[in-house]
C-alpha cells in the first residue's frame, strides 16, 4: 500500500509541475513584450511618452511665454482606429503627468504640441 500511495503521490507532483510549467509558456506566449518610447524633442518643457497601448503626455518643467498657464495639444495616434486629441492646460514649472489616453490595440506614438 505504501508504494501504491507513493506513487500516486509522485504522479500528482509530476502533473502539477507539467501542468505549472506549460501555463508558464502559454502566458509567455500570449502576453507581448511591453515597450516605452519618446519623442525626443521636448515642447514647452513636455513631451509624448507612449508604450504598447497607452499613451501620456508628462512635463518635466513646464514653460509659458506668458504668466498664463501653457496649453499644449496631445495627439495619441492609435493603430486600427482613431486617432484621439485633447487640449490641456498645464501651470508654469509642472513636473508629472498632464493627460493620458488608451488605444484598444496598439498605439504608434503620442505627440506634445505647445
């Protein structure tokens, strides 16, 4: 009896680390590889950021000709459906993230217009 439950044992710890080992790989499989990228020019102190499918608009020191708050125009330009644009007010010396946006696929890139 002590071998038969031994080995019933054994067998399920097998089953268990395939069954773990083969949901590893199939996560692996299905989840793509994230990736970040920037414009590389800075607009007024902010700039675009975007990754596989968000967008953001973040300012490191946000900057206005004037003492009025900066307007700066942010493009998500989204794979396979429309592209979205908003309008945003940001304070003179704003350090963070001022908008942000999600496309359903994929996103191709995010512009910050002053």
């Amino acid at each position: 009896m002590n071998s038969i439950a031994a080995r019933i044992m054994g067998t399920k710890a097998a089953k268990g680390v395939a069954v773990a080992a083969l949901s590893a790989a199939a996560i692996g499989l299905a989840t793509p590889a994230s990736s970040a990228y920037n414009e590389s020019t800075w607009y007024g102190g902010c700039r675009g950021y975007w990754y596989t499918t968000a967008g953001q608009g973040y300012c490191y020191n946000a900057q206005s000709p004037s003492a009025s708050p900066e307007t700066f125009l942010i493009t998500y330009d989204c794979n396979y459906e429309l592209d979205k644009q908003r309008f945003k007010h940001v304070k003179n010396g704003f350090v963070g993230t001022f908008d942000s946006y999600e496309c359903t696929f994929k996103i191709n890139s995010t512009h910050v217009k002053s």
